[in-house]
C-alpha cells in the first residue's frame, strides 16, 4: 500500500493560503483554541495556557512527521495574519481521512474557511492516496453543516452518542465526500 501522503505543500485560494503549521503559530494558535466560542462545538475543552498550545502544536508537527494528519495554518493573503488551521487525520488502512476546521471569530461569515478547506480538499485528492473524507459535526453546528454541504459533502446520518467530551455524550452529523464526488465536481460546467 503506497503512504497516502508524501510531502505537504503550501497550497494557494483567492484570499488565503494554506501552508504547515509551525512551532512560531502557538500564540496564534492560544488566541483562537482559547476563544470559548471559537471552541463552543469542538471536542476538547478551550485552551488555558499558551504551553497548552506548544504542547499542542509540538504534537501537530510529531504527527506530521509520522504520517498520521496534517495541519494547515489559514493565513489571509491580506493581512498576511494567521486565522485558523485545518488539517486532515488519516485512516490509511481505508484510504480515508477526518476532516477539521476552526477559524478566529473576526474571519467568521467571508467564505475564508470554504476557500481554505476547498484548497486543502482538491490538494488532498490531487497529490494524496485519499478516497474518502469524512467529517463529524455536532447536530447544533449550523454553520459547519451548511459549509459542509456548500463543498459537497454528503450527509450520511447521526452518529448517537458518538463521542464525550465536555462531561457529556454527543451526537454528531456524519458528512462525506469522496474522490468520485471530487471528479464529478471538476468536471460539472458552472452553476
């Protein structure tokens, strides 16, 4: 089985770029994983401390490394400022990966994080042995679930009780998109 990644570029939208998460991003990285409402739907507890975020960000780039996710930091190409990270944690047993997202509150309603994660998805499927991308949402995380569905995400049900986090159980939308999904979307005339 060929690794489903081998290198992680920087990848390029309209507004914003896509390139690896750095150890200098850990305040960047405190700032909006701190913001409770940022973290309001995620399923780990927001930041305390900027060494919560090295630790956190010291484990993206060791995760990296062993070829199990990636993290993108979302950089605006105008302000040149980092605005969230979105990454890919894969499944290679399945050719699959799990997606996530997170983007600072100022940036929230601009179509940022559609370009972002659009960009990461076609660099996934272009340059990676990925079939499938899924993602979870929890059932109250409107704006994720209409992102998702913007991108062409297929919703495929509820997940009861899926996960804990938070002192509580949570049921999650299961979205995917796979590479045929991809294909057809490249080849569909505009809209």
């Amino acid at each position: 089985m060929p690794p489903l990644f081998t290198k992680v570029d920087v990848s390029e939208a309209a507004r914003v770029q896509l390139r690896p998460i750095e150890m200098s991003d850990a305040q960047r990285i405190f700032e909006i994983w701190s913001d409770h409402e940022v973290m309001r739907f995620y399923d780990i507890a927001p930041l305390n401390s900027i060494d919560d975020a090295r630790l956190l960000v010291s484990a993206m780039i060791k995760e990296l490394a062993e070829g199990m996710s990636v993290r993108w930091a979302i950089v605006s190409k105008c302000s040149m400022r980092f605005i969230g990270s979105c990454g890919f944690r894969f499944d290679s047993r399945f050719y699959s990966a799990s997606i996530s997202f997170e983007l600072e509150r100022h940036s929230w309603r601009q179509g940022l994080m559609r370009e972002a994660l659009n960009a990461a998805i076609t660099h996934a499927y272009d340059h990676w042995h990925i079939n499938r991308i899924q993602a979870v949402t929890n059932l109250d995380n409107h704006a994720s679930i209409g992102l998702l569905r913007s991108l062409g995400f297929v919703e495929e049900g509820v997940m009861r009780q899926w996960g804990y986090w938070k002192d509580a159980f949570h049921d999650v939308h299961l979205f995917s998109r796979i590479r045929a999904d991809q294909r057809a979307m490249q080849t569909s005339p505009p809209a």
